[in-house]
C-alpha cells in the first residue's frame, strides 16, 4: 500500500512539473511579447503619473511615492491574471489542449493548480518589471522605507499577491469566453485597477464612504494598502492586518468558486 502511494505521489509530481515547465516555457519563447504586454500599462502611468504631471505641478512631488506601492501591485495583480485566466479560457474554448491534460493519472486539483502556479510565477516577474521603470522615471522623488525588517515582511505578502491574482485568474478564466477577452480589460480590469487604491489610500476614500466600503471587494486594495504600510508608511494606509486579512479571504473565496468551477469544466470536457 505505501509503495503505490509513493508511485502515486511519484506520477502526480512528475505530470505537475511537466505542465508548469512546459507553460513556462511558452512563456519563454514569447518572452518579448511578455514583457511588452507587462510593461506597456504601468509604464504609461509611471510617465504620466510619476513623472510628467508632478513635473510640470499638476500633482505634488510626492505623489509618485503615493502611486509607487500601487504600480507593483496592479502590476502583479494583471500579470497573475492574464497568466492564468488566458490559458484557461484558451484551452477550454479554442486549443481544447485541456482534453490532453484531463487524460493525465492526476487530479483535476492538480491541473488547475499547475496552471496557478504559472500564474504566480509571471505575477512575480510583473512585480520585478516595475521597479527599473519605476527607478528610471521617479527615482529622485521616491520615499521609500527600506530596511531588513520590512524586507522580510515584503516576501510573504508578495507571495499573497501573487497566490491572490493567480486565483482571480482561475475564477475568470472559467467565466469568459474567448470572444470576450478584448472586452474583459474595460469591462473588469479597469475598474479593479483604478478603484484598486493604486493612486489613493484606502483611509482617502473616507471622504466617499459607500465607496469606501464598496472597494472591498477588490483585492487589489488589499494587496496595495499591505505593500504601502511595510514600503511607504508615511503615507496613510489600511492596518497590515486587515490588509493581509482581506489578500487571505480573498483567495480562499476566488480559489474555491474557481476551483469549483473549474472541475465542473473540467469533467465536462472528458
């Protein structure tokens, strides 16, 4: 009995590399397009936002610090999302590359989670993209509290963004349809992104306090207020607690309902 489990666990483990290393490198070998397709939106913001209207004193010099926790984690947030939700909707809709993993001796759980880790993976590089953009273009003005301390606390909330997005990506790559991708930036992404506290804090918002209350729901406020409160803690921000809090409950929300979702698919497509 324990030598089929441990054949068992053998051929699960081999089949989830195998799915993660080959998406990964897809990813690799359009690795340009990647990078383009992550940079582009917050490089736009970034010369726009962080440099050319505090230059010229439409916005205050310190509002590319304001702005700097949100750059990296709308960016995460966007990244993990496209990584996971585009493969999924794909592979269900058009390639039916899916059939061929369903056919794997493995757990829909695991299919579903090989893609998430792809996900989180490209979710950290989009956080890594940020930061030489935003160095080049607001450096000078930049107020950011480093130290080993906050360090250590910055690595598990980025792991949390990243497993945040990835789960959002499932629970969307299993709603949209192909033909609805084009639509799925300003019909979702745009609200997420710009009522995602990228350019405000959350406390801000307390001047509008159905909005207040209404962001909520987004993790990206979440994500944004954690990284403002270990990186800029000048700047108001929702209590790290909360913060980390609202980044776990959304995930085991997102990650059920995809999950769910995703094997409904899943053994439809068998």
């Amino acid at each position: 009995m324990k030598a089929n489990n441990s054949t068992t666990k053998g051929v699960t483990l081999t089949a989830f590399r195998t799915m993660v290393k080959r998406d990964l490198l897809i990813q690799l070998r359009d690795k340009w397009e990647f990078i383009f397709r992550v940079a582009m939106l917050p490089f736009i913001l970034i010369l726009t936002y962080g440099y050319i209207l505090p230059k010229i004193g439409l916005l205050p010099g310190t509002f590319p610090t304001q702005m700097f926790s949100g750059m990296i984690g709308m960016s995460m947030l966007i990244t993990g999302i496209h990584g996971t939700a585009v493969p999924f909707t794909m592979d269900f809709n058009n390639l039916r590359e899916i059939e061929d993993r369903l056919m794997a001796p493995v757990s829909v759980n695991v299919i579903a989670l090989a893609k998430m880790v792809v996900g989180i993976i490209e979710s950290f590089i989009g956080g890594l993209i940020v930061l030489p953009i935003s160095l080049v273009f607001m450096g000078n003005a930049l107020d950011i509290v480093i130290s080993p301390e906050r360090i250590l606390m910055l690595i598990p909330v980025l792991i949390l963004i990243s497993v945040a997005s990835a789960s959002l990506g499932l629970l969307v790559g299993t709603i949209i349809k192909p033909m609805q991708i084009a639509a799925m930036f300003p019909g979702f992404l745009m609200p997420v992104v710009f009522l995602g506290a990228i350019f405000f804090s959350w406390s801000d918002l307390a001047a509008t306090p159905i909005i207040q209350k209404i962001v909520l729901i987004n993790p990206l406020v979440y994500a944004n207020e954690a990284l403002r409160a270990i990186l800029t803690p000048q700047i108001g921000f929702m209590p790290i607690m909360f913060s980390i809090a609202g980044l776990v409950i959304s995930i085991l929300i997102m990650g059920y309902f995809g999950a769910k979702r995703f094997t409904k698919m899943a053994t439809g497509a068998k």
